[in-house]
C-alpha cells in the first residue's frame, strides 16, 4: 500500500467487517453475507489505473496472496445524475 501510495495509485482502502445486511429488489433486509458462500469480500482498495492491464500488474503485489486470498479487479461505473 505505500508502494501505491509513492507511485499515486492508492485512492482509499478498508477491511470490511464481519457483519452484512442484505437488500433485494422487493425492499426485504435480511442478515448478511450468507454463511454458504465460497468467497467473501474482505475488504477493497480502490486504486488509480491507466488500463485492467496496469491494474492487474498493480494488484500482483497485494498482501491478500500472503493468506491463499484472491483480488478481483473492476472498474467503477460512473454515474450521471
């Protein structure tokens, strides 16, 4: 992370708690993330990038690898409003 920082890619970044609520299309809440699920989001890093090539190359040095983790790299939708 301070690698990113120094280079000016790091915009933010958080672990995410345990606890979830869940909200579907017909308004109901229930207790998240389901129990069943194979993969869990941990937490996100959102970072500055060219291309998905220059974000794949950044995401290598993630210490998630450390732990057997996995990254998955999206754009952000920009929104118009």
């Amino acid at each position: 992370m301070q690698e990113l920082t120094e280079k000016g890619h790091f915009i933010s970044g958080e672990p995410l708690e345990s606890d979830a609520k869940v909200i579907r299309a017909d308004k109901v809440v229930t207790d998240g993330p389901y129990s069943e699920a194979k993969e869990l989001v941990g937490g996100y890093l959102l970072i500055k990038a060219d291309s998905f090539d220059e974000a794949a190359e950044l995401a290598k040095g993630c210490p998630i690898f450390e732990n057997d983790g996995a990254v998955e790299i999206r754009p952000v939708q920009e929104m118009n409003m």
